[in-house]
C-alpha cells in the first residue's frame, strides 16, 4: 500500500537542543508493508518513507491495532460518507504518553513499587521483578508477547505456570532463589524449546529434572547450583548447544553415561557427594535368556527403526527413549550391567571448576553393559591398564 503525499517528519527531541522543526512537508511516497525484524526474527507492520533525498526510506515500526483503526478510518473517508457519521477523533493534542518510546525495560526490585492497579506495558522486552515476595508468578506477565527476558529471581515462586512456555520471543528466564520443586514436562515441549537460551533454577528445592528437559535443545546457559538434584537428565548430551553448566553443591553422587557428549567452555560441579568409582562395583540387572520384548526393543534401537505412540504402546516408547549404549556400540533398555567409571571432566569442557577441595578434574560417570561378555572384556581391560 502506497499513498503519494506531502509529509514532514518531526524530531520531539529538537525543542530539547533549543531548535525548531522547520515546518515544511517534502513530497515522498507512504508505504505500509511488512518487513522482517533483524533482532526478534519475526515480520511486523512498518510505515516506511521515501523522498528524492532517501529513495531507499526510513521505517517507522507500527502498532497493528492503531494502524488497523487508523486505516478503517480512513477507508471511511475515502468512499465519501457524511464525516458527522464517521467514527473519527476531535483533533486535540496528544498526551506525553502517547509520543514516548515505547518501553522495552522494566525493572521492579521493592514490593512498594510493583503495580497493583495498573499493567505491566506491553511493549516490554525484559521484565526484571526481584525482592517482592511473589508467591507465584502474576498472570499479567504472560500477556508480554514481546518479552525475550524475564527475570523473577529472589522471590517465593514454588510452582511455574504451564503458559510462560507461551512467551514465544522468550530466551532467558530466571529464577534463582525461589522456592521451585519442579520444572515441568508441559514447560519443556512448549515453544521454549525454539528460543530458551538461559535457563537459571539456581537456588531452589529441585530434586530432578524431567526426562524432557533435554528437548530445550537451545540452551547455551543452564544454572542449577544450589538445589537438591540427585541425578542429571538421563538424555543431558542432546543438549548440543549448551555451553555453561554449573550445578554446583547438589546431591549428584554420578554423572548420566550421555554427559560424555557435552561440549562445554566451563563447567561447575563443585561441592557433589561423588562416590569413589570401582568397575567391581556393578549393578546386575539381566536376565538368561533375555525377555522377548527386550530382544524386540534392542532391534528397533540398534536397526534405528521409526516408532511413536501411533506404532507401539506409550510405555515401549517411553522405555526406547532412556535406551542405553554398551561400550560395543549396541543398546540395552531394561536389561544391562551397569557401574561408574572415572572420566576427567577436561574431555568435555575447556575451563573446569575443581570438584572438590582435593584440586581433582575427574567425575564418575555411568557405564552401561548389553552382556556379561561386554562387561567382562571392559574388566580385563581396566585390569591390564591398571598393570601398565
């Protein structure tokens, strides 16, 4: 849409430097169109102007309510109605408000200043709403469609609404010291998992993580330091993105066999009860012969054959998705041997925080076996490795 016209744009900072807008129109051509935004990655409504001296224009980001409103209008006048029956505004000037940048940025830090009667603007982009004593997060918040950071640290927040996964610009949520005993599932196969990039549970009361977790695979910044974790995602390597993980001072006694694919540039685990790993130390848990719907399992895992709840029944794909690899490169799902091996934590990240006061680098790590023959080839080789 183009209309041909005389248009004079004015600065509203000019009075502030003691200068005049000079109070004349210059002929250019007012586009109405769509244009993507660079930083947000999503198309919105843009007035655009173009005169002799800038064919190339400049474009003014639109609000699609008031431009609809204003377009209607207009559309009115056009088709020549009586202008007493249009819908239209006495011409009166315009409040402060109605001519200030929107707000992006809002930072709320004393319970005396959070807004009770009023909403939070719309237009905000990072909400920062600390030291208030929220009990839960306010319902108003999620209605912030352009939020990409939220911040709710230092408050009483003990449950998470399944709609912040609505928040689709949303890239860091942070939530240290709350009062959290979960993170959802709902949470982690909602549209977070296309934008979250910073995640802080830090300082919190979580015990675990659900199997899902893992599905937030834009992670670059996961925080967890200060709960009660005892164990890690069992799927945590599909986390491809992820780059800093701390989850210091937890009750990790070992580390998931998947934590060998991360690719960090610095890791925290410092203050975990570790246990001392011994390959003699092994949990059984097969059977002779094994069962048939075990044989079955293992050959749709091994042949990477395709399954859902529309082929196999819920739990067959549930047990699928926490299947295990055998050093031989094979997989096991319910039935395996399993024990800890010693890993220096420097294989998988660049900058390491000491695990414990000793000044050690090394971690126990998962070892899962498909038979007794994997696990007793694994023996001999710790054995004649131990002999060197």
């Amino acid at each position: 849409m183009k209309l041909q016209c005389d248009v004079e744009v004015v600065n509203r900072l000019l009075p502030t430097f003691g200068m005049k807008s000079r109070g004349k129109g210059t002929r250019a051509v007012l586009s109405i169109g769509k244009h993507l935004d660079k930083t947000s990655q999503r198309c919105n409504i843009y007035m655009m102007i173009c005169t002799a001296k800038d064919r190339a224009g400049s474009k003014y980001k639109a609000d699609s309510n008031s431009l609809k409103n204003f377009l209607s209008a207009a559309r009115l006048a056009h088709r020549g109605g009586d202008a007493s029956s249009l819908p239209l505004s006495t011409l009166t000037p315009v409040r402060a408000r109605d001519v200030e940048q929107p707000k992006k940025k809002l930072t709320i830090v004393s319970k005396k200043d959070y807004p009770l009667t009023s909403n939070f603007p719309y237009s905000l982009e990072q909400l920062q709403v600390s030291y208030c004593k929220l009990s839960r997060v306010d319902m108003r918040m999620l209605s912030l469609k352009a939020l990409r950071k939220l911040d709710l640290s230092n408050n009483h927040i003990k449950k998470l609404p399944a709609t912040i996964g609505d928040l689709s610009c949303l890239s860091e949520l942070i939530l240290h010291n709350n009062h959290l005993e979960a993170f959802s599932q709902a949470l982690c196969l909602s549209t977070l998992q296309r934008t979250l990039q910073v995640l802080d549970l830090s300082q919190n009361r979580l015990q675990s993580l659900p199997a899902q977790f893992c599905q937030l695979k834009e992670l670059v910044n996961l925080k967890l330091d200060d709960n009660e974790l005892v164990c890690l995602p069992f799927h945590v390597g599909r986390l491809s993105k992820l780059r800093f993980l701390s989850a210091a001072h937890n009750q990790l006694a070992v580390l998931p066999s998947d934590f060998r694919k991360l690719s960090l540039e610095n890791l925290d685990l410092f203050g975990n009860p570790f246990i001392q790993p011994n390959p003699l130390d092994h949990t059984m848990k097969l059977t002779f012969p094994l069962s048939l719907q075990e044989l079955a399992s293992r050959a749709v895992a091994n042949l990477r054959l395709p399954y859902g709840p529309h082929l196999l029944p819920a739990h067959l794909c549930r047990d699928l998705e926490v299947a295990k690899t055998c050093d031989c490169g094979r997989v096991c799902i319910s039935f395996y041997i399993k024990t800890a091996v010693s890993m220096n934590l420097h294989q998988v990240s660049h900058t390491v925080v000491l695990v414990d006061d000793m000044g050690g680098t090394d971690a126990p790590v998962q070892q899962h076996f498909c038979s007794l023959s994997c696990y007793s080839e694994f023996l001999d080789n710790s054995l004649q490795r131990g002999i060197r």
